[in-house]
C-alpha cells in the first residue's frame, strides 16, 4: 500500500534516536543506559514533532506543545533507562559477565 504522512512520523521518531546514539558513539565521554535512554528518548519526540510539523500540520503553534512532549520524554527516557541497567546488572551477576560501557 501507500506509505502514509504518519508512518514517516512514526518512523522519524526511530531514526532520530538512532542517529542521536551514533553521534554518541563518537564523543569521548561515554553514558550509561539511564543517560543515553533520555537523549535517545528526547531525539525521538523531536524528529516526530518536527516531521509532523512539516508533513501534517505545518503551522508552528505545534512548537508551543513541544516542552510538554519533551518532559514526558525525559520521564519515559529516565524509566526505560533505569530499567535497562538494572537489567544489565542482573544479567552481569547471574551469568559473571562483565559488562562495558562502550
């Protein structure tokens, strides 16, 4: 079928948090989950408020929303992170792994 306006939203939201965790990759100071979680999580809502600005709805008032989005986003990014290392720290006791952060 046809790719719709909101499946490039949806997707944008995706490549923006993978693009974000690349450029991450590069930078001389590392994050731990919890850290890289929120920025990927923040990276995510503004690649589809800004899609969405310029496919759906194109007036600016959009932007007005944009500091509530990302609060939710930092919250949903903190959790997921949180989450993520206490589930890596399991992981690393049970199965004596060591763990990096690269």
């Amino acid at each position: 079928g046809k790719i719709k306006e909101s499946d490039i939203v949806l997707v944008s939201g995706a490549a923006g948090a993978v693009a974000l965790m690349g450029v991450l990759t590069l930078l001389p100071s590392k994050l731990g989950p919890v850290g890289v979680s929120i920025l990927a999580s923040l990276a995510h809502m503004v690649s589809q408020v800004v899609m969405a600005w310029i496919l759906i709805i194109g007036h600016d008032g959009i932007f007005l929303a944009l500091p509530w989005f990302l609060i939710g986003s930092w919250f949903t990014g903190l959790i997921n992170g949180l989450l993520a290392f206490l589930i890596l720290q399991r992981i690393a006791k049970h199965h004596t792994m060591e763990i990096v952060w690269r």
